[in-house]
C-alpha cells in the first residue's frame, strides 16, 4: 500500500500538502541500570527480530549534502547535528510537525501556572542514557541550565531564566517575567533541549561520540565522511505504546554518508553506493522520477514540504562596519534588484516554490496577501532607491554576502551578486564551511548580507519571535536579532504578536509591514525536499524541517541494504 502511495503523482502528492498546511555516553558517578551480557542478549535478540519482522533492516545508508561539524547540540544546532539529534537524543517532548502536538519523551507531564512564570514538569522514573547511567530531575535541570549558558540555546532562551529540580523526578523552570504567556514558549521550552547526565558530560568528547538518552548510539565518526549509529538493545523508553514517533527502530545501524556534490549524491544513489539520498537536486529529478511525478522503476521518491524560508538578511548592526546597517534606501535597492522568482526556477526548478517575506504558505498565520505586498523585481524602482542611497557618496564599497558553502546556497549568492551588479553595486560572496557559518552568521563584523534558511515548529508568530526581536543572540554585549538588529520597534511588534493575549493576523501582518518596508530581510524561496530511496524502502520519513530519519523508514520483509 505505502509503495503505491509513493508513486502517485507529484501533483496529488503536493495538493495533499497543501491541504495538509492549510488545515491547521561514557561513564560517571551514578551506577550503571544495565550490564555487557543483557546488553548482548538484547542485541542478539533485536537482531532476530528485525530479521523475521516486515519492515525491518539490518543497514541504511543515507547519502547527505551536508556536513556534521558536532552531535551534541549544546556546542551549536547546526543541520548535521539537527539530522542525527532525534536519534542520539531526547528531549523532555518532541514536535513531530509543524502545527502538531507535543509527543512525550522523557518528560511524563507538564503543567503550567496561572501567572504563566512557572512551568512544571514531572519525568518517568525510569530513564537511563546510552551508559546505563539513571536519569532524574537534577541531570533535567543541569542540561537546561548549561545549555543556556553556552549560549546556544537560541530556540527558548528569551523564555527561560533557570530551570530547578525539586525532588528526583520533577523540575520547576523559572520563566522571565510571564512568558509562558506567549505562543511558543511551553513547547519551545519542553522540545528545546537534549538531556545528558550531569557528572558524565564532556563538551570534548560528546562532540563526536555522545553519551545520550536516545535510542541510537555512534559507533564510528569519520570528521568529513561518515557518521554511524547502531540501535540501542537497552534503551530506556520499553513501552512502545509510549514511543514518539521519530524513536523508532527499525534499523539495526544507520551509516550517513557525506556527499556535498549534488551530482554525486543522485550517482551514489544510481550505483548503489547508498541506499537512499536525503535531497535531489532539480537537475537530478530526472533519473528518478518521470515528468508526471512517478517514481521511475527501482526506486522509491517522495516530495516534502518544508517550513524553512530560504532568505537573505541585511546586516542591522550599526557598529560593526555593517555598509547597509543605516542605509534603509540601500537595502530596498537590493532587494527590489533581485529577482527571486528567477532565482528559485534557475536553482531549484519543481524543488522549492517562492517565499513572500520571511515565510512559507505552511503556516497557519501566514496571509497570501503578502504575496502583492513582497518587495519584487523591479530594475527602475531599484535605481530609484539606489540614487536616494548614500551608496554612491561612500565610495560604492564592495558589499560582503555570505553564506554556506553548499553548491545551491552559492549559486543563489551568486546571482545576487549580478542582479546588484545590474544597478551598481559591488558585492563579493564569502562562503564558509558549516562550522565557521555557524560562528560568523552571529559575528557582525563579517558580512553585510547573509543568505541562510530558518524556520519554526509552531507559527510564524513565533519564528519572528525567535528570529528578529532582539533576544536572539547578542552582539559586544548588546542584545539582537539574528541579523544584528537591536532592540526597537521590531521587537516589540514582534512580542505582540507572540502573546497569546495579543496574537492576531493583524499582530503578525504588522510585523511583515514592518520588516518588508524597512527592508530588514527578503524570503527567496521554501524548499520542497524530494528524497529518494531504492525499492523496498516502502516508507520515506522525515522530520519537522523535512530532514530525513532513516532509523524511522520502513522497509520490505527481505530488504537488504548496500552495506549488509
């Protein structure tokens, strides 16, 4: 049945998404729960029924174009660690998909206060880490709290000032001022953070060989290649009717293969190099699937909807060298230059549609009338704006766009670049590897102009929350949004329209008035994810950001993988 759900037309496949859219590990001081011989008996047995069991493998390799810089999201959530996090790890709760409700993890129950400045939370009492080490509220408490400190902790930390254990198996997170009162806050907090064991962690080691919760542990990290993971015999969660849905393991080990190159990630998967690929490129959809949107014989492709905004964001520190930061007329120049509904079909043909200010139609607040309203191609008023600038008068100096080294992230840098050249303006496009885009994307003193992809599992509401008020990252000591904005009237807009007392269409229309008129960032496109697989991996399975989950595929009876 899922077989043939898979081969049905893209254009069936995509209405159902849009209907979709619219409708809504080492040791430490604590005594170790299991032992080497129930941790083989286990293997054994998990081994023999992934072999008898349907939908079940024994490997999957899954080729990706990203690299893996860590695996512990306290050093940083880039997209290499996103992909592997949901299987080396838990959380308190999960969000499945954008919209959806929480799933229990390790926390049991929540229940927040009527002030909305608490928010408490009760654990099973049986959780142990990949170690055997036991889990309890204190271990909760500690991850929170040195998360938050390393800075990182960028989905919830404007919400939480401290989190405190109150006997073994509950935890009181002291939240500033009344924010559970905002539209993200209690599932932004619950889903935000892994949890570790407090005596066991190492920031050094934990990089590349974590000691989580999750139902995955890694057993080889090659820095630029490959990362493998093997199911855990004893992990902690045995009530499968308490599982969330991405703590499935219907793998016995799961190999992720770093391919950069788009080419060779559609050839591994052509040669049998890999058993599925994590994206195809528009130039590569062909030699899988046909022009009607059917699977070509031998493999399996299905389209995903993403929630990221593909976007470019101007520099608004004004103190760091920023050339666009107090140049409001520049910056609509720019913008009224670029012609993203040009760039989207040139890069990204059937796999990406259009984005209209920083958002996708997934949402449930987002208002296609943005859509006439968006910032557009337009060479004249371009000009215009570009005369009323103090580009000219400063010397026209070469503005810096950077953004990650991935062959359709520069692309897209690049023709930004031609569409300035077009009107006047200089631009050199800096490219970095993840690990350094992690850090200078939050250095100011780097670039004028970033293109990057975010997103958000509950609303644009909270997305803009999150992204452009100026409790995001900070900045020399001062407190900004993701592109160096400081507090102001951004900001405000934005906790408005976060406040579950004051949310609205209105409050969120607000906030993209005033960011399109400002010109403070412009949405190119929002991807839509194809991933591919051969035949017999009969179910395809992704993650909020539409991230593959290969742990969580199903499979045929008798699949067998490259690497069996």
């Amino acid at each position: 049945q899922e077989d043939s759900l898979m081969k049905k037309t893209l254009a069936a496949l995509l209405a159902a998404s849009m209907a979709l859219s619219l409708c809504a590990c080492g040791g430490g001081s604590k005594p170790a729960e299991t032992t080497a011989a129930a941790a083989e008996s286990g293997a054994t047995e998990a081994a023999g029924a992934a072999e008898s069991a349907g939908g079940r493998a024994k490997t999957v390799t899954l080729g990706m174009n990203t690299q893996i810089s860590t695996l512990d999201p306290f050093n940083g959530a880039s997209t290499g660690t996103i992909y592997l996090t949901e299987a080396l790890h838990d959380a308190l709760y999960s969000i499945p998909a954008l919209g959806e409700e929480l799933e229990n993890e390790i926390g049991k129950s929540y229940e927040v206060s009527d002030d909305g400045k608490t928010l408490t939370v009760e654990i099973y009492d049986y959780v142990h880490d990949q170690a055997g080490n036991k889990i309890d509220a204190e271990d909760v408490a500690w991850s929170y709290n040195t998360y938050l400190a390393t800075g990182n902790a960028t989905q919830f930390a404007k919400y939480l000032d401290s989190a405190e254990a109150t006997d073994a198996t509950h935890v009181v997170f002291h939240m500033k001022e009344d924010k559970c009162k905002e539209t993200s806050a209690v599932k932004s907090v619950l889903s935000g953070c892994v949890v570790y064991d407090k005596d066991a962690y190492s920031a050094d080691s934990y990089a590349t060989n974590p000691v989580g919760c999750g139902p995955y542990k890694v057993t080889e990290f090659v820095t630029g290649a490959s990362v493998t993971i093997e199911r855990d015999p004893n992990y902690w969660q045995t009530d499968e009717s308490l599982l969330a849905s991405a703590k499935k393991q219907n793998v016995e080990k799961c190999i992720f293969k770093i391919i950069l190159e788009d080419a060779q990630l559609a050839l591994a998967l052509e040669t049998g190099d890999v058993d599925a690929v994590n994206y195809v490129s528009a130039d590569n959809l062909q030699f899988f699937m046909d022009d009607n949107g059917n699977a070509l014989d031998g493999y399996t492709v299905q389209p995903f909807n993403s929630i990221l905004c593909v976007n470019v964001s101007f520099n608004m520190f004004p103190d760091a060298g920023s050339k666009v930061a107090n140049d409001k007329n520049l910056r609509l120049a720019i913008e009224w230059a670029i012609d993203k509904e040009g760039i989207t079909n040139t890069i990204m043909g059937k796999t990406a549609s259009v984005s209209y200010g920083f958002a996708t139609p997934l949402y449930g607040d987002y208002n296609p009338e943005w859509e006439k309203e968006d910032n557009g191609y337009d060479i004249e008023k371009a000009k215009a704006y570009l005369a009323e600038s103090d580009y000219v008068k400063n010397g026209s100096p070469t503005l810096v766009i950077m953004t990650e080294s991935n062959e359709v992230k520069t692309k897209a840098a690049q023709m930004i670049q031609n569409y300035c050249k077009e009107i006047g303006i200089n631009m050199e496009v800096k490219t970095a590897d993840t690990a350094l885009f992690d850090n200078y994307k939050y250095d100011f003193s780097e670039w004028d102009l970033k293109l990057d992809n975010n997103g958000n599992r509950v609303s644009l509401a909270a997305l803009y929350s999150n992204f452009l008020s100026a409790t995001h990252t900070s900045y020399n000591g001062v407190p900004t949004s993701f592109n160096g904005l400081p507090e102001g009237d951004l900001s405000k807009l934005c906790d408005v329209a976060n406040n579950v007392d004051t949310n609205s269409q209105e409050a969120v229309d607000a906030v993209f008035d005033y960011y399109t008129e400002n010109a403070i960032l412009y949405g190119l496109w929002g991807p839509i994810n194809y991933v591919a697989a051969k035949d017999g991996i009969t179910g395809l399975k992704v993650q909020y950001l539409s991230y593959a989950q290969p742990w969580t595929f199903d499979f045929a009876p008798d699949y067998k993988g490259v690497a069996d």
